[in-house]
C-alpha cells in the first residue's frame, strides 16, 4: 500500500512520462510511415487514371520490349536513341492500353480466348508474320508450329540450361506478341465501336461527291498583305487584348513546360592537339610503308577499325574508307587524309586485292579427341575414306553430326573485331580450296575435314590496314575550356549579367522554350538528365550548376525563366505575344485592303485600284486554292468560289490568310466519271473512323497522366 500511495504522490509525474512515452512511439510509428510512404513515392514514374506506375514495372516492360526488338531485329545492343524509342514508345502503349481497357470495361468489350485463337488459325494478322511460327511453304503463321514449340518448350526445361535458356528466349517474345495482340484487337473493337456512331448518309455522300468534283474557273483579284509594310500598322494593347481573348482556347496546354536560356560550349581540339595528332598519325604512315605485316602497327596505334588481315569486300569498310581502296596500288600508302564528316584523321595501306567469292558452299566434319594426336590419326582415316569414295554425310553421321552443306557469306566474318590464326587459315582455306576437293585441316584443337562444295558471286576484295584516329581534344585543352567556362559562370549569377558578358568570354546566350520532362535531352545535347531534373525542380530566375555533358565534350550553363503551368499561357508569354501581334497585324492590313475593294464591281476595277490579276482553274469546295501570287492556299476562296454562280462577280470581298480577294467565276463544270452513292458512303464512314481515331487525346486529358519518368531515365 505504501508503494501505492508513493506512485499516486507522483501521479502527475508519470502521466507526463507516459505520456511522452507513448508520444514517442506513436511519432517512431509516424516517422517510419512517413519514411514508407517516401521510399513508395519515389519509385513512383507516373500515374494513370489515378493508378500509380511503378518504377521496377515500368523496366520489366522496357527490358521485355528491348528484348523483342534484340530477337526479332539480331541485335546484341541498341543505341542510346533507340533505347529512348523503346521507353516512349512502352510508355505510350502503356498509358494507351490502361486508358482503353477502362473504356472497354465500361462497354462490356473484351477479347476472349476464343476470338484469339481464331485471329492466330486465321494466321494473317501483320503482327503474327514477325514470329517465328510463319509456314515456309504458305507465308502464314502456322499456329501448329506454335503449339508444337509449346510442347517443346515444357520438355525443355529439363534440358540442359542453353538448350532451355534459348527456348525461354523465343517463349518470353511469343507472350509479348500474345500479350500485344490482345491490347490491339481491344483497341480496333473500341476504335470501330466509337466509329460506327458517325453514320453516313446518300445525302452526305452526294455532297461530298460535288464537293469533290464540281469545278469552277475564276479570275482572280488578290491584295496581298505583303503589299503593306508591317510599319504602317498601328496596335495597341487593346487590339492584342481583344484578339488574345478571341483566341484564348488556342493557347491551353495540358502539361506543364519550361522555358530557359542557356549558354553551351563545345571543346573541340586545339592548334596544339591537331599538330600532336598529325606527328604521331604521320609516323604511322610511314612505320606501314616500311612494313610488310602491318598488324603491330595498327595494334599500337588503338585504330577504330582494327586489321584482321584476311581478304574482305568494301562493305567491311567505313565508307570513306571504301570509295578509296580503288585508286591505291598494292603495296601502297595512302594519307594520313582527314575526314571531318566523322571527324577523324585516316591512313590506308593496300596489302593485296583479288577476285574471290562471297558466298561459299561447303561441308565439314570437326575430329576432336583426348589428344591432338589421336585426332589427327582419326582425321587421317576420314579423309583416306573420302579419297576413296566414301559418302561424306554418312561419315559425319558416324560421328554424331549431320555433314550437310552449308553456306557462308562474307558478311558473316569479315566484320569481327579480332580474329585468331586458325580462323584466318580456314578461311583461307574456303576462299581457295578446289570444289569438290577434300582438305584435312589442322587446328590448335582438333582436325576439320572440309569439302569446298560451290561458290558464287565473284567480287573485289582487298586485304587493307586502316588506321582511323579520331581528332580528339587533349586534356589540358578541356582543362582550360572548363577553366574558362567555370569562370563565367562564377562571376555571372544571374540572367542579366550572362546576356551582358557572354560575348566577353566568345559565348552566346540562347533561348530554349517549352521544355518538357518527357525531353531526352536538352537542346538537343546528350548526357543531359541531370541538367533536366535541375530544370523541372528549379525556381523562375534561378541559375544552374556546370554541367558536363555531351560525348564528355560540353559544358552548359542554364537559367530558369519562366515555368509554364498547366491551363492557358497568358499573353505575356514571348511566343502567345508574338502569335497574337501576327494575328492583330493580318486582320488590320485585311481592314486597309477590304478599304480598296469598297465600290468595286469587276476585275477590271480590283486591278484599278492595286489588284494582282491571275487565273486559276479547277477550283473545288473539297480543296483550298492554291494562290500563287501570295503563295499560300485557301480555303475561304474556295467556300466562296463554289457558292457563287457562273459568270458573276462576288458579292464581297474574301479575307484570306494571305491577302485579301476578289473573283469572277468564268467557268463552272463537273468532272467525268459515274457517282458511285455506295463507294461514296463507304468513304464517308472511313471519314468518320479516321476522325473517331482522334479520342485518344480527348481519353487521355481526362485520364490526368502524369509522366516523370526523367527523374529516373
């Protein structure tokens, strides 16, 4: 009890430090929440139709449709640009796709199993021709080739793992057809759908029939704008107001943009570095013309194109490279010759030049053993068996392989990086062996017996040694340039005095509008992500970091002027401004020329006072007019044209986008051919599916994307 009573005496006390206690535990609880809901927030790349898309969903997507185009393409890697290709295009089919099937799921609109395996037995979708599974003989996919490889791919996985890794390879691009061709035949079932609410008529098809094919003759009067200089008219800030407002619609945007101004340098090579450059490029040259075996040589000057000395065809050099080989005698040198289109300095020595094929037939048996010796003695047996009549396939057959015949081209080795000396022999050998004739051949690992079994296409190739440096800048030059440049973006920390001083240090200030952040890059420099997410996190005025980009070859400096919101740009923008002042300028000189044309009632009159008189034939509603005099087409003449009678004069004069008109219609005919109502109906509902095409825009404003895929890519 007493225990008890000396608690309650602290009963004040120990509220607190429960209380803080359990403060504090609900805060850890807070934080860690917080901290989850951070770490959740940033793998996010986007949102659509409120859905969060997250980052590691997102690459599965990218690296699987990176596959496919490695499978169906034969490639082992993509380029930069391609790869940005492959994210935006994974993107939009994805939002596409989210955006669709919502759609359909509100119309009940599916594609079921069955409708699928009716589109694969039919076999003529464009998308199924790019599989593997397309029948040789009939050029249709074949969906029994399909079901076979199936079957085939389940028995594999107890295979060995490269038989059952390149079965997975071919299963993982057929889910990714599947899969796509699904989200296609929904997105056609949608699109008809929606197209079929736009009918068409006999009333809209004759319609447009005449509109096609009712013509009209016209003299034509034109006051073109140009005829009045830009300083004659007179705007005031209440003319581009009211047009502003007239326009307003025009000037919405539905994601936000940046605008910025820049100054990007770029380190080229210096006096010092060519003169470098060419000492060490002429001592090459004259190291091969005192060589007989060039290859140390071009090992040691770290050529782009290495010497794999076998005899190969023009394709297996650069093009500049190619068109030269001709005018270069065997055993001759030739440079060192600059190429500023690649931006490389360049020396050729033509080892020898001969007639030979490009395409080899032939046929082979490898002879491995425990021992080069005891391949060699089975080599010998085989080959004395061939000598003596034996059938080649038979042999190989008793050595577990096919001995078929084989075709090689020279496109599949003469482009190799490197090549060993067996290699460089076999194909000696291939190149030079008698058809029909049987060679034992001897390698570091076993024998092959080969057998030269035709040849075709006889061309030019050319044993030549490249050595192709690029001109590159050296160290202390990007040194001093980054020097320099660090200098100017030190001592000028705001717009103002970079647009002042640029010119001191040979830059230039230069603006770049409406940046986006689904931009790769910016202003079209490489290596300019940082540089990005800098731009979409910077505040109006700010100055950036130096940034260090490019191929390791610029150095760029920018400056946040003005951030874009979503809604409608105001009429301080520069380029809204600029727009509207255009705008302002042709309506006031249409109102100083539409002065001209009061009181006239002819062609003869128009050009009395200051008209330019053309004819112009084969006028139709369908159509703009094409003007010659103003060079610009339009549609308002054309409106007008058909709606005024054979030989009148009209009743107005026209505002056009170039000039201002008047006309008389001399002639008025329609041309031969037969209305053909169904063929015109038909062609008025692809009108209507083509205009139906355009929901995608409407789908996706509504659908509220959010792209921030630059905070990662």
């Amino acid at each position: 009890m007493a225990a008890l009573g000396k608690i309650r005496s602290k009963g004040v006390i120990l509220i607190c430090i429960v209380g803080f206690a359990l403060f504090a535990f609900i805060a850890e609880e807070l934080f860690r929440s917080c901290d989850s809901a951070k770490n959740e927030s940033r793998q996010q790349i986007g949102e659509v139709l409120g859905k969060k898309v997250n980052v590691q969903d997102y690459q599965k997507l990218v690296d699987e449709y990176t596959n496919v185009i490695k499978i169906t393409q034969g490639r082992d890697n993509l380029t930069d640009q391609e790869l940005n290709q492959v994210k935006d295009v994974v993107w939009n089919t994805f939002v596409q796709t989210e955006i669709i099937s919502k759609e359909a799921s509100k119309l009940g609109l599916t594609v079921t199993d069955q409708e699928l395996q009716n589109i694969l037995n039919e076999g003529t979708n464009p998308m199924l021709m790019n599989t593997p599974f397309v029948n040789q003989q009939t050029g249709r996919f074949d969906a029994n080739l399909l079901k076979n490889f199936i079957s085939e791919y389940n028995k594999a996985q107890n295979m060995n793992s490269q038989m059952a890794e390149q079965y997975k390879s071919i299963y993982t691009f057929w889910t990714f057809v599947e899969k796509s061709l699904r989200q296609q035949v929904l997105a056609q079932k949608y699109q008809v759908l929606l197209g079929a609410c736009l009918l068409s008529n006999p009333v809209s098809a004759k319609m447009a029939y005449d509109n096609e094919n009712q013509e009209s003759s016209i003299e034509l009067a034109s006051f073109p704008y140009s005829s009045i200089n830009d300083n004659q008219v007179k705007i005031t800030d209440a003319d581009l107001k009211a047009k502003y407002e007239e326009m307003k619609p025009r000037f919405q945007q539905y994601e936000e943009t940046r605008t910025i101004k820049y100054v990007d340098y770029q380190v080229l090579p210096s006096t010092a570095d060519r003169t470098a450059l060419n000492k060490e490029v002429n001592g090459y040259a004259t190291s091969l013309a005192n060589t007989d075996d060039p290859s140390e040589i071009v090992r040691k000057s770290s050529s782009l194109i290495p010497y794999l000395g076998i005899p190969q065809t023009k394709a297996a050099f650069p093009a500049d490279i190619a068109i030269r080989l001709d005018s270069i005698n065997v055993g001759a040198v030739l440079g060192p010759v600059e190429n500023k289109q690649d931006n490389t300095m360049n020396i050729i020595k033509l080892v020898s030049k001969a007639q030979m094929p490009d395409s080899i037939e032939f046929r082979a048996i490898q002879v491995v053993a425990e021992t080069p010796e005891v391949a060699a003695t089975k080599a010998d047996s085989i080959y004395n068996a061939l000598k003596g009549g034996a059938d080649f396939e038979t042999i190989a057959k008793n050595y577990g392989q096919t001995g078929e015949k084989n075709w090689l081209t020279s496109t599949q080795y003469q482009s190799s990086t490197s090549m060993d000396a067996d290699t460089k022999s076999y194909l000696e050998l291939l190149n030079t062996a008698a058809i029909n004739d049987t060679k034992n051949f001897q390698t570091s690992q076993g024998n092959i017996i080969l057998q030269v079994t035709d040849r075709k296409a006889i061309t030019t190739k050319y044993v030549a040694a490249v050595i192709k440096k690029s001109i590159e800048f050296s160290k202390d030059t990007y040194s001093s340039a980054y020097n320099k440049f660090s200098q100017f973006v030190s001592e000028n920390q705001n717009l103002d005095a970079m647009q002042k001083n640029a010119a001191k240090f040979g830059y230039k200030v230069m603006d770049y509008s409406d940046v986006r952040n689904t931009d790769h890059y910016v202003a079209g420099i490489h290596g300019t992500r940082e540089a990005l997410k800098w731009i979409y996190d910077a505040k109006e005025n700010a100055v950036s970091p130096l940034y260090e980009c490019g191929n390791n070859d610029h150095l760029l400096v920018l400056v946040m002027t003005k951030i874009n919101k979503k809604g409608y740009r105001t009429l301080d923008d520069e380029n809204v401004k600029n727009y509207v002042k255009e705008e302002v300028t042709r309506d006031k000189k249409a109102e100083m020329l539409m002065e001209k044309t009061n009181g006239v009632k002819d062609i003869a009159g128009a050009k009395k006072n200051g008209a330019q008189v053309s004819n112009v034939n084969q006028v139709t509603f369908a159509a703009p007019v094409y003007v010659q005099t103003t060079g610009m087409s339009e549609p308002a003449l054309s409106g007008a044209v058909s709606a005024t009678a054979k030989g009148k004069f009209c009743t107005a004069a026209v505002k056009g986008n170039a000039g201002v008109y008047m006309f008389k219609v001399t002639g008025k005919n329609t041309r031969p051919g037969k209305y053909d109502e169904k063929q015109y109906e038909q062609r008025q509902k692809q009108t209507a599916l083509q205009y139906a095409s355009n929901f995608m825009q409407d789908l996706y404003i509504n659908a509220k994307v959010k792209d921030n895929r630059y905070l990662f890519f």
